[in-house]
C-alpha cells in the first residue's frame, strides 16, 4: 500500500520544489562591483565600476596612455560580468536608439543600455566576451564611452587636421578622399599631425578647437606602396570595418603631434582631378552644409552637435584638387604661410 502511494505521489525527494529565481537574480540589477578606474578617452575623464578585472585591462589597452585635459564632468560605465558563454565570440551587437537613450545588443547576456542624458551607460556581458578583448573593446568600451562623449563634450568630425606656422586646417572628405594619407605625408614634410580620420570638435570654446588621437597613424594596406617605412608591417586586428596598418607615432621618427590645435581652414579633398593641384574657395555656407550631412542622426544628439558646428561657420572653406603628394602639400603651405 505505501508502495503504491510512493509511486503515484513520486519520493519525498522528487516534491521538494527548486528554489524561485528572484527577480533580483533576473535582473542582474545589484551585483557588487568593488573594481574601479578611470580613464581618459580624447582627454576627458570615463570612470569604469565592475566586477571584472579584465574589462580594466582591456580598457587600459585602449586609453591608458591618454592623459587628462580635464578632470571633471566624468560619465561611467557600469560593466557586470557573469560567468558563462563558452568560447566562441558573441556577434556583432544591433545599436537602437530612442531619445536619449541608445542600446548595444549582441544577444541576451551581452548588452548595453546607454543613458546620453544621465552620461551613464549600463552594461552586462558575460565571460565569453570578456575572452574577446577586441570585441569586448571597440563595441562595449569605446561603443558607449565615445557614444557619451560626444554628447556632453565633443562632436565627431571625418575629418584629419594638421597645422603649421600655427594655423590649423580640417581635411574633409569622403571615404577614399586621402585624408589619412595626406594627413601622414604632411607630418613627413614638418607640419604637426593631430588626427588622420576623425577630429572632435570641441564645445564650449570661444574658437574652433578640435582634440584628435595623435598617437597613432591608422593606414590602409595600399599606404605601403607610398610610404617605404611602412613595408613589414601587419594588419591590425579589428572587431570590424576596414582592414588597416595601425602604426604609434612614437615609431615614426621625427614626427611632430599635438592632441588639439586651433582651426583655421577647411579643406574638401578632390584626389586625381589636378596635374599640379588647386586650391579653389568654397562658397559660403557650403562647408557647413557638409558638415551636417554627417551629423549623429539622433535627435537629441543632433541638437547639441547643431550648435556646436556654428563655431566652424565663419571658417573660410576650400575645395583641394590635387594627384599627388607634393601638389598638395605645396597648395596648403601657401594657404598657411599667407595667413601665418
């Protein structure tokens, strides 16, 4: 007879019910996060609070050695890691955005809320991309640090910027343009090299200032054939996008950098429609218009950079046409040397 109730009610074992997951435990909402250090991509001071001391790691990878040019209004990330995932990298995460806020999904464990008002972003990952440094770097740490910055601090610019006799110039243009290359070959012949592709447009300043990652030359893999120096050298790695010869300007003898410099010109490249090269006036209004085009579509975002941009308006602008190297350099050394 007790066998017969065993069986129909199951053992004693088998009623014992598993404990409820909390909705804390779903949430992963206070996991303690007692690391801590703080970083200054573009200068300007990104505290990381996590559980993880890799996700440090790798974060110094990127930033550290960057120094501060400001030590206040400093926007956090707050990256808990939880075990799991195997070994394979997680893919390539979805960005969404609504108002101020922008998320970063790769799947269920690996994503990220960003709050550009707050200048704060929430992050949750798990160990397989913690494994991932690259991954775990240019998508989850510079995704959302640079993603904050240029709300609160800077807007983004394609654009390179060197300067000479003290005047500094914006090189524009499309993707293809040269700006990386020519931007190189002008540190060659002694002008100071700040950035080869993008420039951060600095708010709140009386002139038009912009702050760029001065050292390093990115390259693309047919640069070699210009430059002699880069011959032997490696493809960087990267999470996506194009390949590139990522190269320290401290390994490039003789170059002169600087962080920031003061913009005087604006320049659109027109590579392979000059024999000689010239330098054509742009009409009023036009360098701006361009500019815009290339602005972050959220609005929210978009109405900051708006009036950021208004400092470069009385920037006078110009069209470059130019074949080679020497041409160009020679037509923007006129430009500086005429208004030095």
């Amino acid at each position: 007879m007790l066998t017969t109730e065993l069986l129909k009610h199951g053992s004693p074992e088998a009623t014992i019910a598993p404990k409820p997951v909390t909705a804390e435990e779903t949430l992963l909402c206070n996991m303690e996060l007692p690391l801590r250090g703080v970083f200054y991509p573009l200068g300007f001071p990104v505290e990381i609070v996590t559980n993880e001391q890799a996700v440090l790691d790798a974060a110094n990878d990127s930033w550290g050695y960057l120094r501060p040019r400001q030590i206040d209004s400093v926007v956090q990330l707050r990256i808990s890691v939880s075990e799991g995932g195997g070994s394979e990298c997680p893919p390539t995460p979805a960005s969404r955005a609504n108002r101020h806020l922008l998320s970063i999904v790769a799947d269920a464990d690996n994503q990220a809320i960003v709050d550009l008002k707050a200048g704060f972003a929430a992050v949750w990952l798990n160990q397989a991309t913690i494994r991932h440094s690259l991954y775990l770097r240019y998508h989850f740490l510079e995704g959302a640090a640079y993603v904050l910055l240029c709300t609160s601090a800077v807007t983004a610019l394609h654009a390179a910027c060197v300067s000479r006799y003290g005047r500094g110039i914006l090189l524009c243009g499309d993707s293809g343009a040269g700006k990386s290359s020519l931007s190189y070959a002008c540190a060659r012949a002694g002008w100071t090299y700040t950035s080869d592709d993008a420039s951060y447009l600095l708010h709140g300043t009386d002139d038009p200032r912009v702050v760029g990652n001065s050292y390093q030359v990115r390259f693309r893999p047919t640069a070699k054939t210009l430059f002699p120096e880069l011959e032997g050298r490696a493809l960087t790695p990267r999470a996506e996008g194009k390949p590139s010869i990522e190269v320290p300007t401290s390994e490039l003898p003789g170059l002169i950098t600087a962080s920031e410099a003061r913009i005087d010109f604006i320049v659109y490249l027109n590579r392979g429609s000059s024999e000689t090269g010239e330098l054509l006036p742009l009409p009023d209004g036009v360098a701006i218009e361009r500019i815009r085009e290339n602005l972050y579509p959220i609005a929210e975002i978009r109405a900051i950079h708006e009036e950021a941009v208004q400092v470069l308006s009385g920037v006078p602008a110009y069209e470059l046409r130019y074949r080679d190297f020497d041409h160009a350099i020679g037509q923007l050394d006129r430009l500086v040397r005429s208004h030095a």
